[in-house]
C-alpha cells in the first residue's frame, strides 16, 4: 500500500523559505510523477509543482521563480523548496503521486501539512 508522509510545514514571514518534504514507500507499481497540490479555505485543490519520472517539472504560474521540486530517488523523497513566499502561498499542500497501473492513472495522496505566511 502507498505511504506519503509530509514534513516541512509551518508559519514563516512573507519572504520567507520552507521546504516540504514527502517521503513515499509501499508503491509496486511504475510511477509516472509525483508533485505538491496546495488547497486554500474555501479555494480547489491545484497543482503547485510536479517531477515526472523522466525528471521533466512543470509549475504553477503563480509559484514559477520561486518553487523548485526535486526528488532524492534513493530515499523516495520529494522536496519543494519555497522561496520569496507570499500570503496568498498560506494552504494545505499535498504531496501526490501518479502510478500507473494498467491503462490507469491512479491518485495517491498524503495527509497534508500547513503552511501559514503571515506576518
């Protein structure tokens, strides 16, 4: 069974860094990417960052320049790395990972970890 395990977030000042980390363990099946979603009170859940398995990233508009995803493959580890953060970055973050079994893409999530910027 797939494990995601967050650590990392906290309340830190606008302009300030964080960096998120998910561990993964318990997947048998090809990964085709893994990535951070954040969702704010009241907003959909959206796509912050993600790495696919060939190493490609893609990010939101709105974090570009600031965030950075990069994985440690022999720890199963996936970082984001925030910089510059703003208010608007406050949300729960997710860490996903897409494995594909079959024909399918399948979703798993973990519990999330709080991010609060704030003065």
């Amino acid at each position: 069974q797939v494990r995601l395990v967050e650590s990392g977030g906290g309340l830190v000042q606008p302009g300030g860094s964080l960096r998120l980390s998910c561990a993964a363990s318990g997947s048998s099946f090809p990964i085709y990417a893994m990535g951070w979603y954040r969702q704010a009170p009241g907003k959909q859940r959206e796509l912050v960052a993600q790495i696919k398995s060939g190493g490609s990233t893609n990010y939101a508009d709105s974090v570009k320049g600031r965030f950075t995803i990069s994985r440690d493959n022999a720890k199963n580890t996936v970082y984001v790395q925030m910089n510059n953060l703003k208010p608007e970055d406050t949300a729960v973050y997710y860490c996903n990972q897409k494995t594909i079994v079959g024909s399918q893409i399948v979703d798993y999530w973990g519990q999330g970890t709080q991010v609060t910027v704030s003065s």
